[in-house]
C-alpha cells in the first residue's frame, strides 16, 4: 500500500479551501437569484447576496492568511 507524501495531502487540501471559497461567493449569489426571479425584486437579492458572499470570501482569506 502506497502512503502519500504530506505535499501531496497539503496540494489537496489547499483546492479543497479554494472549492469551499467558490462556493461560498456562488451560493448567496445563487439564493439572491432565485430570490429576484421569484419574488421580482430584481436586482436587489442579487446585490445583497453578491455583498454577503463577497464579505464572507474577504473574512475566510483574512482568518487563512493572519
């Protein structure tokens, strides 16, 4: 059975975080979508969602890198 190496693991895990960045900017973004289309609210649910995915991207960076 082969063991893989900790740079391996460390490279994986470091698509992962960015996967989870991805979707934590698309899915508030998506809701806010949903949202304008049901609701006609259009644009506002987008911005806002935009607004809280964008922050939520900014403040998991900030906790990575300080």
């Amino acid at each position: 059975m082969e063991t893989k190496n900790k740079k391996d693991i460390q490279g994986f895990q470091l698509y992962v975080e960015l996967a989870g960045l991805g979707l934590e900017l698309a899915v508030p973004i998506g809701i806010g979508a949903w949202i304008d289309e049901n609701f006609q609210t259009k644009p506002a649910a987008v911005l806002i969602g935009m607004f809280f995915g964008v922050s939520t991207v900014i403040l998991h960076i900030k906790k990575r890198l300080f």
